[in-house]
C-alpha cells in the first residue's frame, strides 16, 4: 500500500511540474506573413538569464503580436536546472 501512495506522490509532483506558462502582446496592427521564432536560454527555473530583443530589427513596419511561452517537457526531463523559453513575433502587414 505504501508503495501505491508513493506512485501517486510521484505523479502529482511531475502533474504540477508540466504547467505550461504563456505571455502574449497583441497591438491593433493588422497581422502580415511575417513570423519570427527564437529560442531563449534560461537556468535554474528561469532565474538565471536575460535577453532582450530589439522588436525594431525584427519588424521594421511594427508589430502585430508577440508572445513568450515555455517548452515544458525541457524543463521536466532537466528538473528545472535548464528552462527554455520560445519568443514568437509576428509582424504587421502595414507600416506604423
């Protein structure tokens, strides 16, 4: 019995540790075909690590969306020590 309270224990810590977190930006510019994606480095439960980036040289004629979102299965399989983060912009179709 012991050992069934354990695996349920087990389950419930890597349940709670699979949540997917989402930030998103949405401007009034109209959406154009343009989609930049980047990888961003971050360690120890994303304690560790800055980045900036410089939307301007991205999307000359602005933006229409971005977003930071984490890639979970990484963060589970290196218990926290190594956790990604993925930059998504998507570009207006018309100039600001």
């Amino acid at each position: 019995m012991r050992s069934v309270s354990r695996r349920w224990c087990v389950l419930a810590l890597a349940v709670s540790l699979a949540g997917c977190h989402r930030v998103e930006l949405k401007t009034h510019l109209p959406k154009g075909p343009e989609v930049h994606e980047q990888l961003l480095s971050y360690w120890l439960f994303g304690i560790i690590g800055e980045h900036e980036v410089d939307l301007d040289s991205v999307c000359p004629m602005g933006v229409a969306s971005w977003r930071a979102e984490s890639v979970a299965w990484v963060d589970i399989l290196t218990l926290g020590v190594y956790t990604p983060r993925k930059v998504v912009v998507e570009c207006a179709g018309v100039k600001k």
